[in-house]
C-alpha cells in the first residue's frame, strides 16, 4: 500500500468514527459536564502507554512528517475503542511555522542533555546562568506562509480528501510554552529558580513581568491577525460547554474571550502557596483572564493553593491529581468548579490490575466528592507502562463505569 492509499484509508476511517452517534453522544456529555449540567461523572483515558498497544515498526509511511500523522491517525482509531468518553475530531491538526528570532521562541536554544538510554529521562541546560536576561528576544507575531503552505500540501494530498487539515495559527505560546513556568525552568533551572525566589527574587519578578508581557502581546497579535480559531480550545480535557461555541476549524478570526484555555504550574510544586501566588500564578492571571474559560492543573499538587486559585475570575477547572489530598481539594473545591480527578496510574494500571482495589478506591473518591457537592470527571494519564497488558485499559474502564452506575 503506498503512502497516500494508507493516511486515506485512515482517514476515513477516523472521519467515520469522528462522525458517528457515539461521539455525537459524547460531544453533549461533555457541554453539559463543563457547564455543571451532568449528573454522571465522563471518563477521560488522556495516556494509555501506546508503544505497549502498538509497534511502531509497522508503520507504513517512510516520510519522517507523514509518518507522524499515521501514528497520530492510528491513535485516534485505537484509543476509540478503548470505551471511555474521549472525542475524535474529524480533522487534522498541523501547527503553522512561526518566524523566531533565532528560530528559536525566546531567541535562544534550549536542549536537552544526554538520555542515560533510549527513552529514559534527561535535564535541560539552563542558558540563563547570570542574573541577566538580554539574551532574550521576542519576534512579532509572523507566520511563515510558504513553510506552512507546503507542509499543509503535503499532508492535504496524502489524504486525499479524507479529512481536512486545521492549520492552527495561534501562534508559538500554547499551552506548555505560554505557562511560562514551562519555559522558565528550562531556561533557569528548577534548582536555580528556587534559589531565586530568596537570592534574587526582584530579578526573578522581572524575568516574569518580561514573560508574561510577552506572552500576552503574542496572543493579542494573533489575535488581531486573526490567528485563533475555534479549534483552538485548549483545557486538557475535552473543550465543550455550553458557554462557548464547539470546536470548529472553519470558524477562524475569533476571539480569545471565545475559546478554553489551560495553565499549569508543574515546576512549582514544592513551592508555598504564599511563594505559588507571588511567583507564578499571579502571573499566569492575566493570560488566562483573557479568555473565555480556563482550566488549571496538571500533574502538581494544588491542595494549598486552591484559595489562590480562586482569585482568577473564568477558571472553570481545577485538577486534583495523584500528588494532591484529594478529600481536602474536595471540600475547597465544592461545588463551585469541575474537579478533574486524576487517580494515580501507579494504582491503577502500572503494576497489573488489581479490580478490587479499583473498585475501592473509586467509591471512597466518589462518595467524598458526593458528600462535598463536586461536580467531577475522572482523567487516567501520565500511564507510562500497563506491564504489556494494553487490555486492562479497558477493563479498567469498564470497572469504573460500573461503579459510577452504581453510584450515580
């Protein structure tokens, strides 16, 4: 089969699954979850160790981008029969390429330094090594239009039609890159940066304010040129309500007042939450205030900063993730948020599957979020290893359906 019979053939068999009653079903869940309005709680497989589901050898395209999308495409065909809600949208989604200056998003390089073996874990080297950040460079908002066009042509012909390709043009400070506390600890260091906050902690609040500032002069140029579109939802869950419009990449030139987005703060952990405020967080207010809705968390414990998190005025979402004391993030949140719940994967799946010890831990969670008035979806990620049983993704969802049929 050649290249463009196979991304074709996937695609429509993603176009299938993307329009079928089952993800239209889910599409309503989600709107009415989002908005306080379910009365059961979705479930979300956001990780599920994919290289224990799939052999990467098998891939057909030898074209290193065409690849990519196969893999993305065979994704999304696997992970909708895993049973959970996960949506699957019926297109294809290409960032544009940007002109950096330096080619780089704050105009100097940040790597990696070397992995100890293949797929292991690696530092980066901070550039950031004196109390000084002229170094840094922003660039205007600028699209490089014929890079772009090209990479688009390339993947629109070899699917032939099946799917349409969303080129998103939001710009290079999505998600990861504009939470700044991403950024900053690659560019500083995470030790340095908690040196920082006693050492030089005027430096570090300008470094910030010059990230910040940054940051939000890049999305309002976006903005202006019409860069978002309604594809560019972004809360690490699935981005429907009935606040906002739906997901649609024909939709473009919008505002950001009509879009999700999501931040996080992972680097800042161990942090107080008097230190999260002052140093990260009340940064981070004014880009997710520009927004419609907003989502925050991922991985690091909010427990202690759930108070702060308060202060922004859209926030919609919070997560309670496996670091986090979760009866305690129960009674702070109540019922004014969507507590997104993210069992450990440790516990659930990591080390085989234990359906007792499943079923346990859901109802303890389920009752005490009941007992708080929390509105709340259930989300396994970060899910490394299955110990090669990819089938106990899901059994794993089948267990926690019944539970919540028990309990809701």
């Amino acid at each position: 089969m050649d290249t463009k019979n196979c991304l074709r053939d996937l695609a429509c068999r993603v176009n299938e699954i993307a329009q079928s009653d089952v993800m239209n079903q889910r599409r309503a869940l989600w709107r009415r979850q989002n908005s306080f309005h379910s009365d059961r709680p979705p479930i979300y497989v956001r990780a599920f160790a994919v290289d224990e589901w799939f052999d990467k050898s098998t891939l057909k395209c030898e074209d290193p981008m065409l690849r990519g999308y196969e893999y993305q495409l065979r994704q999304s065909i696997w992970r909708s029969a895993i049973g959970d809600d996960y949506i699957v949208e019926p297109w294809v989604e290409m960032d544009a390429s940007y002109v950096m200056a330096n080619g780089e998003r704050w105009g100097v390089p940040v790597s990696l330094g070397e992995k100890p073996v293949n797929g292991g874990a690696a530092a980066f080297k901070p550039v950031l090594l004196e109390e000084d950040f002229s170094c840094l460079r922003t660039s205007p908002y600028r699209v490089d239009e014929e890079k772009t066009a090209l990479r688009s042509e390339k993947l629109s012909d070899a699917l032939g039609g099946a799917l349409p390709v969303f080129v998103s043009r939001q710009g290079p400070y999505s998600m990861w890159s504009g939470d700044i506390s991403t950024d900053l600890a690659k560019l500083r260091g995470l030790e340095q940066i908690m040196w920082d906050v006693y050492d030089n902690p005027d430096w570090l609040h300008s470094l910030l304010a010059f990230m910040r500032d940054s940051i939000l002069k890049g999305h309002a140029e976006a903005e202006a040129a019409g860069g978002f579109s309604l594809a560019d939802h972004q809360n690490q869950c699935m981005p429907y309500s009935e606040e906002l419009e739906d997901p649609n990449p024909a939709v473009t030139g919008v505002s950001r007042r009509r879009l999700w987005r999501f931040l996080a703060a992972q680097e800042f952990t161990g942090f107080s939450p008097a230190m999260f405020w002052e140093f990260i967080l009340e940064y981070q207010q004014p880009i997710l205030e520009a927004f419609g809705l907003t989502a925050y968390g991922c991985c690091e414990n909010l427990t202690g900063v759930i108070p702060y998190l308060r202060r922004i005025k859209n926030l919609r979402r919070i997560a309670v993730s496996p670091f986090a004391n979760a009866q305690r993030c129960a009674e702070l949140i109540g019922p004014d948020y969507i507590l997104s719940w993210r069992p450990s994967p440790s516990l659930m799946l990591a080390t085989g599957l234990n359906e007792e010890l499943v079923r346990k831990h859901m109802k303890e969670h389920f009752a005490c979020f009941k007992l708080n008035g929390n509105r709340f979806d259930i989300t396994l990620k970060d899910v490394e290893t299955v110990s090669n049983r990819p089938e106990n993704v899901r059994r794993w969802v089948e267990i926690v359906r019944e539970e919540i049929d028990r309990a809701f």
